[in-house]
C-alpha cells in the first residue's frame, strides 16, 4: 500500500499494511486528500470495500486507537479486554499481556518499572512462579490501562516540555506542552535498565534518561530544533555510549 500511495505526505494520509487514515485540516482539504487516495488506489487497480468505509468523521477508530481533531486516547473495547485478562499461567500468556501494554506504552507513566517484576518472569531459564510481587504488577498495570489518559497531539508552533527521572533500575520521560495555561500530556515513555546501566552513577543515568527521551521523541522534537543543531542529538548519544566506566 506504500508504493501505491507513494508521494502523499503524513500530512495527506497515514498508513498501516492495507488501513488508510486520510486527514485534512479543514473540509476542503480532507476532501482534496481524499480525491488523492482514490485517485491512486484506482491507478493501481485497487477497491475498496463500502461496509469498512467511514468518510467525513470527526473521530475514527484507528489501530486500537480513538483518534480526533482534539486528541487520542485508547479504544474502549480493547480496554475492555483488560478488564477481563486473567492471571498468566505461563510465560506465553505473560508475554501476551505484555504484548498489549507494551503497544499502548505511551499511556501509562512509568510502565517499565511497574512491569519490571513481570519482565524478569519472562527471562530466559527463569522458574514461573507467580509471586505477590507479579500480582500487584499485573494488577497495577491493568488498572492503568483501563485509566489511561486522553494524550494531546504535538503543536510544533509551540514549546515542548520534556521532563526526565532516573531511578535504580528504570530511566522515563514525559513529553508536553502548555497550551491555555494548561500542561497537556503528549506521550509517556519508560525503559528498564540494563544491568550495566544500573551500575552507572546519578548523574549518568540522569544524562542517559535525556539522550533516550530525546532519541525516542525525535520525530517530534525535530519540528523545533534549528537545522544545523539536528546532528547534536545524535552525536551526543553516540559519545554517551563509549565506556567511560561507572564513577562521574
């Protein structure tokens, strides 16, 4: 579907394998994307199926996602399959559930370091014994799946928020921005620690929560940063990853 529609920007259309989310900022320039799309996917031979059509909507559900002009939160059914998830009774049903939070990541804060317990259950050779400590974990992360918030779409004329921690064994990030007063949520990330990262000093796993927060959101981080200060942020990644040993 990417070649068919080969020289339409995100800013036309989006897609996924054979899902198509055409968007415009106003009616007539939806309607100009759209002529786009369907002129193209009649090019390559293509059609569509009416019943899996929905045109003109001001929200679509799209990739387990409620999408808007205004936002994008998760979509109730897929929240509500949560709800009903019952205890893993094995690794594979473990790495399942995992599956599932790890795609909606950037809902929950600190999703890492609450799945952490559940993550080692997962390592290779590990006996599966459920503790109380993967009880509360599991618990913890349904409720906040089943809670996540409405996240704001980026506005690039405006400044962004980034906020970093760093802890023992988990570094995070929340992107934002102020927009009427108001601090709106973009994205949450988290990561867990290798064991030599856990090794490292404060300082560095604080630098290290930056240069990750900064690598994860470069996409969207890159709409306010000056052309020729772009290759910064690489660069300082790359001299952040030498060994220098552990001490600051």
């Amino acid at each position: 579907m990417e070649t068919v529609l080969r020289g339409l920007s995100p800013e036309a259309c989006l897609i996924y394998l054979d899902d198509i989310i055409i968007v415009g900022r106003g009616f007539e320039e939806h309607l100009s994307n759209l002529r786009k799309v369907l002129e193209k996917l009649k090019q390559a031979n293509l059609k569509l199926n009416p019943a899996k059509c929905n045109l003109f909507r001001r929200e679509v559900n799209y990739l387990g996602h409620i999408i808007s002009a205004e936002f994008v939160r998760t979509d109730p059914r897929k929240v509500a399959a949560v709800k009903e998830w019952s205890q893993p009774r094995n690794v594979h049903e473990l790495r399942s559930f995992l599956g599932l939070c790890t795609y909606y990541r950037r809902f929950v804060k600190g999703l890492s370091l609450i799945a952490r317990p559940l993550h080692r259950l997962t390592e290779h050779k590990r006996p599966f014994v459920w503790t109380e400590e993967c009880e509360v974990a599991f618990t913890s992360l349904k409720g906040a799946l089943t809670s996540a918030p409405i996240l704001s779409y980026p506005d690039p004329d405006k400044q962004f928020i980034l906020d970093t921690d760093a802890s023992h064994a988990n570094v995070g990030a929340v992107l934002s921005q102020e927009i009427d007063g108001q601090e709106h949520v973009i994205a949450y990330w988290s990561k867990c620690l290798s064991k030599p990262e856990r090794n490292y000093c404060v300082t560095r796993k604080e630098l290290l929560a930056i240069v990750k927060a900064v690598e994860n959101f470069q996409l969207r981080l890159r709409a306010k940063i000056p052309a020729p200060n772009r290759p910064c942020i690489s660069h300082m990644a790359f001299e952040f990853q030498e060994p220098r040993g552990t001490d600051c």
